[in-house]
C-alpha cells in the first residue's frame, strides 16, 4: 500500500538525484558561459546574427512573466534545409519537464544544483500571493520519474524551512492518498488525517487532467490549464504557436515548427502522408514520454498505424524530418537531421535537445539542458522492414509490462567536456535554442489566459471549440 513520505530539511542527498554519470560529470565550458550570459548579450548577438529581428520584442519577450506556465521544458532539433540554412524546431514543450537529474553542476560548491535555482526563482515567489490564504502544507504530487521528483521535494523543505508531504498520485490508486474539497487539496498522511494543501509542486505527466481540477483554491505548479493549453496538448499548442507567429510576424521572430495538420481524423491520416510524400509523423495530441508518436516512412508503418486502436478521435500529422533523401515535402522545401558528429563507425545519430525554463520576477531564464540520441544511426536509403522510430525517435523513457517506467540511460548526452562536443552545436545554437524555448512557452501561457476567464475559471465553451474531441472533454476534471 502506497504512503506519503514527509520530507524535513536538511535531507538532500546529491547521489539520490542524479544519474550516475552525470552526478561527477564537469560541465562543458560553453555550456556554463551560456548560462551565465545577461540578457542583453543575448539581445545583441541574436540581432546582429538575424538582423530583421525587433531587439525591443525580443527583450519584451525574454522578459515576459508568466501567469499560468511558469515552468518548461522544450525538445529541439537542429535541422538544415537543402541550402544549408541551420535552425532549432521546436518538437514540443513540455508542462512537468525533467531534466535535473542529468544536468552537471555549474559550480561544484552548490550541491542542490538547477533544483535550487528553479525552486528559489520560480516556486517560492509563486507562493507570495496566495489570494486565497489556505492555512495548510506544501505537497509534491507525481506519477513518474522519483529521482527527480523527490529532490524538488527535498529542496522545497530546505528553501522553504517546512516539511514537505511528498505524494504519489495515480489514476489507478484504489485508495488515493490526495483528494479535494471546495477546491483545496487535501493529503492523507502516515496518521491517517486529511492535511490541507496551500500549493503544491506537481510531476504528473501522464493525463493529469484526469486526478487534478481545472479549478482549485490550492496553488498548483504548473496548473491543468497549462497543460490543456498546449503544455500537454500538442494540438492547442499547434494553435497557440500558430497565433503567436502571427503577433511575432511584424518583428521578426518566429516559433520554427515541423508543418503541422491539426483535427485529423485517423481515417484522413493516409491522406495527410500522401500529401507529404509518403513520410510524415502522427502524434496523439495528448500523450508524451515518446508514447503515441508514429514516424512513417513506408506503406508498412502507415498499415500497422491503421491497424491499431486509440482511446482518442482527433491526431496531427506532422511533417517528418529525416534524412535529405528522405524527408517530407512541405510548402517550404525539405528539412533534415543535422544530427551528430559522425562517430569512429562514421555512424551519424539523430539526437534532440531539451532546454528547461522557468519563469522568474526577471523574465525567463535558462535552468538547465541535456541531449539524447536516437538508438540506430541515421541511414541515407530506406529498405522494406526498416523500423523509422529506432533511427528517428529519442525519448529516453520506456514502459515496463508491469506499467512502471525506465530509462535507456545509454543514449543520454550530458552536457559535460566528453559528451557535449559529439553534438556538433555552438553558442549560437544554444541561444536559439533558448529563444526559440521561450517562444514557445510565451505562446502557450497566452493560450492559457485565453483559455481562462476575469474569475480565473476554465472557458470549455471556447476549449471545446479549439479541441472538440469528446474523449478528451470526458477526461477534464473542471472542480472538485
């Protein structure tokens, strides 16, 4: 039977949180430089290397102060073009992003790391205002990912000089150990009590929606709206991108994205590959850790798509990156893999790169970043047979038959002096990187406000509008 762990101060233990090679792993030194790097050096350079860029937007931009999404995590790709011209595409942002337990250290004398950064500048000053004055604990609430999820529960209790009730929360619990009433959390401790919850830190990353209202008096970070509002929600993030170009248009910036069809019915996919010339991606807009992607390359993989079944109606069809004989045809030519240095095989991998964020009282800044590597290398020529997900695919999280989760640990690229350099990205990717992170996440927390009515309640009139897949309403909890 599951109980809750209280957590007291002075319980960090930096070999808990990390991964064994990245808990003594030296962190690269452009990787530390970016880090460090003030805003207005990164204004300065962005501009001078695109120079149809507005500076004043983007500072407008970098210093944005979010209401609803305070805490990201995008997965990026390095891709070219036929003629050679680079960029980062966002894949998607991520709502509850890991990241910490494969980040080195920046300085070796602050042992809590990124963990620290992101409670001290993100989660405590969120706590500042609590309109509604709920006299109760602080809770960590998650469904994955412990090693991670217990040092943010950790640092919380030593930053916050409180005990912290830290709180695994599953849709299958036949005795959850968290309910609400009137919209306050409420946490069943080791004494069997009911504790009221003031705000809590939430890692649930697998249909939140489904255990946490919509509409509640405790502060949650990050909230469900984040998540309907793109942050969990790869079509309304489609649509938030999407308007949010069209606002950034005028000033030069833009949230560079694969070619994206959104309310796809699954009967239409065919259609929407065959368009792109037989190589396309097909997402369930509500899954994540690399569960529901489909990369399509051949008749096969479109076949064995067809062939199974879905809790969900609607699906987005993405343009495929891949290789340069083999990516899809959009409207704006072909983009391919940059991919990795070519190992001693002469085997290139595709890898991605994820860059967590948070906003803070100054704008928002980088926490940390880390890399994976697909499983096979990339080929020049597709044969019969071949499986596109092992040579495209790089989410390092996997399921267990069980329904626990693992890690593939083996693709990890750390950010430190042996991995880093196998990336064959410089400081200007890296501040792409980062823009084109807090793009991002600006556009979704604007799709939330939207989302969000003056009395800070769910407009689902509007929501079923923008997502109208019944599959989906029927999960929401609007309150509780």
């Amino acid at each position: 039977m599951k109980t809750v762990r209280v957590v007291l101060p002075n319980e960090f233990e930096p070999e808990n949180h990390w991964y064994p090679k990245a808990l003594n792993a030296t962190i690269h030194p452009m990787i530390n430089f970016f880090l460090n790097l003030e805003q207005e050096r990164i204004v300065k350079r962005y501009c001078h290397m695109h120079p149809t860029v507005n500076g004043d937007k983007l500072r407008e931009v970098l210093n944005y102060k979010s209401k609803y999404f305070l805490w990201a995590g995008a997965d990026l790709l390095n891709v070219t073009s036929a003629n050679g011209k680079r960029q980062m595409v966002v894949i998607e942002n991520n709502s509850c992003p890991s990241g910490q337990k494969s980040m080195p250290l920046v300085d070796d004398n602050k042992e809590q790391g990124s963990y620290r950064l992101m409670i001290e500048r993100t989660f405590k000053p969120y706590l500042k205002n609590l309109r509604n004055k709920i006299k109760g604990g602080l809770a960590v609430v998650y469904d994955k990912n412990p090693m991670e999820t217990s040092g943010y529960a950790e640092v919380i209790a030593d930053v916050m000089q409180e005990k912290v009730y830290y709180v695994e929360f599953s849709k299958d619990d036949e005795q959850p150990l968290i309910r609400f009433e009137e919209g306050v959390m409420y946490v069943l401790d080791n004494d069997q009590q009911w504790i009221p919850i003031r705000a809590a830190f939430r890692y649930l990353t697998q249909k939140p929606w489904n255990r946490l209202p919509l509409n509640t008096k405790t502060k949650i970070l990050n909230p469900i709206v984040a998540c309907l509002a793109g942050g969990r929600n790869k079509m309304i993030a489609a649509k938030a991108y999407d308007l949010f170009n069209a606002e950034l248009q005028d000033h030069g910036l833009k949230i560079n994205t694969p070619e994206t069809i959104w309310d796809v019915r699954k009967n239409e996919v065919p259609l929407w590959v065959k368009k792109m010339g037989g190589h396309a991606v097909v997402k369930v807009p509500y899954s994540n850790a690399g569960q529901g992607v489909f990369t399509i390359v051949t008749k096969d993989e479109l076949d064995k798509f067809m062939d199974m079944e879905f809790d969900y109606d609607m699906f987005i069809v993405q343009s495929l990156i891949g290789n340069s004989n083999w990516s899809s045809i959009t409207s704006s030519g072909k983009l391919y893999h940059v991919g990795t240095i070519p190992n001693q095989k002469n085997q290139t991998f595709v890898a991605d790169i994820r860059m967590m964020v948070s906003s803070t009282e100054k704008g928002i800044k980088p926490l940390c970043t880390y890399a994976r590597r697909a499983e096979k290398p990339l080929v020049d020529h597709i044969k019969d047979g071949t499986d596109s997900w092992k040579m495209l695919g790089t989410n390092l999280s996997f399921k267990h038959q069980n329904g626990s989760w693992g890690s593939d640990t083996n693709r990890l690229v750390l950010m430190d002096r042996r991995d880093f350099n196998k990336l064959g990205i410089g400081l200007d990717d890296l501040i792409e990187a980062y823009i084109q992170t807090v793009l991002s996440m600006v556009a979704i927390d604007e799709m939330a406000k939207t989302l969000m009515n003056k009395q800070n309640k769910f407009r689902m009139r509007l929501f079923k509008s923008l997502n109208n897949d019944n599959s989906l309403l029927e999960e929401i909890k609007l309150s509780q």
